[in-house]
C-alpha cells in the first residue's frame, strides 16, 4: 500500500510540473495572432504569426535584419495557407499551408513562401521554396508597434510593422 501512495504522489509531482511547464501562449511578449479572410474569389487565406514589437528598436538593424532570411514573425515559424490554388503577384502557388519568411531590405523584400511549414528560419534552405516573390516596401499610413498581418477581400495581404507596409496580392 505504501508503493502505490509513493508512486501516486511521484505522478501527482510529474503531473504539476507538466501543467506549469506549458505556457500560456497569449501571455507571450509576442502573442500569438491569426488573420483568415476569404476572398471574393472563394479562397480561403490564413496567415498563423506571433506579432514581435519593436519596443524602440529598428527594423532591420536589431530585429528582422536586412539581406537575412527571418521567420517573419516571432516564436514559432509564421504560416500561411490557401485553401486553393492562387497567383501570388502573379506566380503561381498551390493550394496548401506554407512557412512564410522573409529578407527585408531598405528598398527591395523577398517574401519566402516554403514548403515546409514548420521549420525555422535558419534551417530554411533555398529548395524547400515553393515561391518567392520580390516587393517593394512603401510607408504605412500610420505607425503599428506590433507586426501585424492584414487581408481584404479583394487579395491584398500587407505586413504592417512600424512605419513600413510590405504589400501584395492573392488571387
């Protein structure tokens, strides 16, 4: 009778520290945030991000530094997903669920949208791209402290951070 007390006590303690090990994702700097929109064309687009802010930092200096491959977001590796085949600035990506990372520039993006969705931006490799598309950043119409993805029913898909936008369309 003593064994099982000890050993029901033993799991009771492996049980706790299970449960205080996982965290509560939304309690993170950089929470967790999912944007879903479906377009007037019927597809369904979602992007599944954590939203870094910039907390006095520059971008491409001290966070999503420039000419680097980076996950395009924070914690885990950004997703994004179409529910049917699309044009994304007019190439063709099929449908499915992506990693999305990204190599800012000052002047020039390269948006990275790889076929395996959860690996983390160091350990993307050029193969693995299902597409990259090239974009030109433009200034946002006001000032965003958390990276934020946005989707309107028409196709365009920003990246929002900043005083920066980084534009371009679904179809």
């Amino acid at each position: 009778m003593k064994r099982i007390i000890v050993l029901a006590m033993i799991a009771g303690m492996f049980g706790t520290l299970n449960v205080s090990a996982q965290q509560d994702k939304s309690k993170r700097p950089s929470p967790p945030h999912v944007v879903k929109e479906t377009l007037n064309s019927g597809v369904a687009v979602t992007i599944d991000y954590s939203q870094p802010s910039l907390k006095g930092r520059t971008i491409g200096k001290e966070l999503a530094p420039y000419g680097k491959v980076w996950r395009t977001g924070a914690n885990e590796p950004t997703t994004f997903e179409v529910s049917k085949a699309v044009k994304v600035n007019g190439k063709d990506l099929a449908a499915g669920k992506y990693g999305m990372y990204s190599i800012p520039g000052e002047k020039e993006w390269v948006i990275i949208f790889g076929k395996k969705s959860n690996v983390s931006a160091d350990k993307h490799v050029e193969a693995d791209d299902a597409l990259r598309i090239k974009v030109k950043p433009v200034k946002a119409a006001a000032f965003t402290e958390k990276m934020t993805f946005t989707i309107d029913k028409s196709g365009k898909v920003a990246l929002v951070w900043g005083d920066i936008q980084v534009p371009f369309t679904v179809k």
